[in-house]
C-alpha cells in the first residue's frame, strides 16, 4: 500500500506505521511507548489514528 493510500486510512496498524516511515519493530514500538505517536489498543490491538501522523509530520 502506498504512503498516500496509508494516510487517508482512519486508522492504521503497527505494521502499516513501520511501512509508512521504513521504520523497524523495535523503532515503532518505542515510539508508541514513549507517546511520540498517538495510539490506542481495540480488543488486544495497536490502532493508531492518522490524523496527528499527518499533522505531526505534515503529511
């Protein structure tokens, strides 16, 4: 999936985030730990809402 089909998703997954930003497990995780990506857990799932990605970034 490209960057731009990433992007208007609502939300994406932890995989999708490290495909995004060509970022490692570990990268992504400890981004999501230390709260410098804004993320959500939905029945035991990382969701991560792409409006702040976009905003942060300027996406």
């Amino acid at each position: 999936m490209s960057q731009s089909e990433l992007l208007q998703k609502e939300f994406i997954s932890v995989a999708e985030l490290m495909q995004l930003f060509d970022i490692s497990r570990a990268t992504a995780q400890r981004l999501l730990k230390s709260g410098e990506v804004v993320n959500s857990k939905l029945g035991g799932k990382i969701i991560i809402p792409t409006r702040p990605l976009r905003e942060k970034f300027g996406l």
